[in-house]
C-alpha cells in the first residue's frame, strides 16, 4: 500500500473518531467557553502529542502488553473511570465563565498528555487503528508513524473546531443560569461518554 492510498484509507476514520464528542472534545469545549482560544492552546497541543506518542506506543508493543496482563487493563479502566467522573464534578462546579482570573485555567499541556492514558477513547482509536491499517505482510514501522501523522492532524482540526465551538457559545452564557446550565450538561455528556466502558465486559 502506498502513502496517498494509506492516508485515502485512514482518513475517514480519523476523522470519524476526532470529531465525534469524547472526554477531548468535550473538555475542550468546556475549556473554550470558559477561557477563550489562546487560554486553551496547551491544553490542545497535550491532546495532540499525547495522541501521538499513544500511537506511537501502542504500535511498538504496549498492546500486546496490555493484552497480556488482563489485571494491567482492568487497573487502567478503573483508574480512568474514577478520573473522569473527578473531571465531570469539576466541570459540573465550575466556575462562571465570567469569572476567570485568579488561579482558574485550562488543563495544561503535561495533564493533558498523561490524560490520554487514561482516556477511553483514545484508547479504543489507537488501538483499533493499528489493528485495523497496520499489515506484517511489510515493515510496519512506517505505517504506524504515518498512523500517528495522520491522527495529529486531524486532531489539529477537530481540537480547534472544538474549541471555537465553546468560544462561541461563551457570548450565550450571559446569565449565572445558562452558565450553570452549560457547566452541568457538559458534565453529564462528559459521563456518558464513558458508560459503554463502565457497563463494557
């Protein structure tokens, strides 16, 4: 398979799994309503080389690790779950997006990253991509690298495009009310986008 039919093949799922609402876009949005684009830039850039070097990892054998150590995975998922619903909270309790000064800010670029470990799903997209558009019948190193180019910028784009969707929302949340209201049903979203990994067997 060459580079354009490689990049042909990947981009679609790329972009299915980038832009599609997850514990990244949502803490995302949530960021972009509450402390503007420039505020919220090392918390994207953690996403993307967090991602990255995910793939990068998973695609030299942390997976088969994974796979290998069944009580690993379930400390991993137990972890995430508990973060998460942490995340949720904080979220939930916010405050105004008004009031943004003093010690409140985004998620920073090293949280961010290490984020990604404990992220459902970036764990599901790493792993289903190697799986999927990785072959042995070659050298598979390249394919994984290119996976990890292909899936940073994508989340380039989509990370943005989330980010400005929280800006523009912050000019409706006028009122204490509606900024509760968003707060709130950003937080309930936050968890329900891991319940297919809390009820998963």
């Amino acid at each position: 398979m060459n580079v354009a039919t490689f990049f042909a093949a990947v981009l679609p799922f790329a972009i299915a799994m980038s832009f599609t609402p997850g514990p990244n876009n949502l803490m995302l949005a949530s960021a972009g309503a509450r402390f503007g684009f420039a505020r919220t830039l090392p918390h994207q850039l953690g996403i993307l080389i967090g991602v990255a070097v995910m793939m990068l990892c998973v695609g030299f054998g942390i997976a088969a690790l994974i796979a290998a150590a069944p009580p690993l995975y379930a400390a991993m998922k137990i972890a995430s779950i508990l973060y998460m619903l942490y995340l949720a909270w904080r979220i939930a309790t916010a405050e105004s997006v008004a009031d943004v000064s003093g010690k409140a800010g985004p998620m920073g670029f090293w949280a961010a990253a290490g984020f990604q470990w404990i992220n459902p799903k970036a764990w599901i997209m790493t792993l289903t991509a190697v799986a999927t558009y990785t072959t042995l019948k070659s050298d598979p190193r390249p394919q994984i690298v290119m996976l990890a180019l292909v899936f940073a910028l994508v989340g380039a784009a989509s990370s943005s495009a989330w980010v400005l969707f929280g800006q523009l929302i912050r000019r409706y949340l006028t009122s204490p009310r509606r900024r509760i209201a968003f707060n709130r049903t950003m937080a309930v979203l936050l968890i329900a986008s891991i319940v297919p990994v809390i009820f998963e067997r």
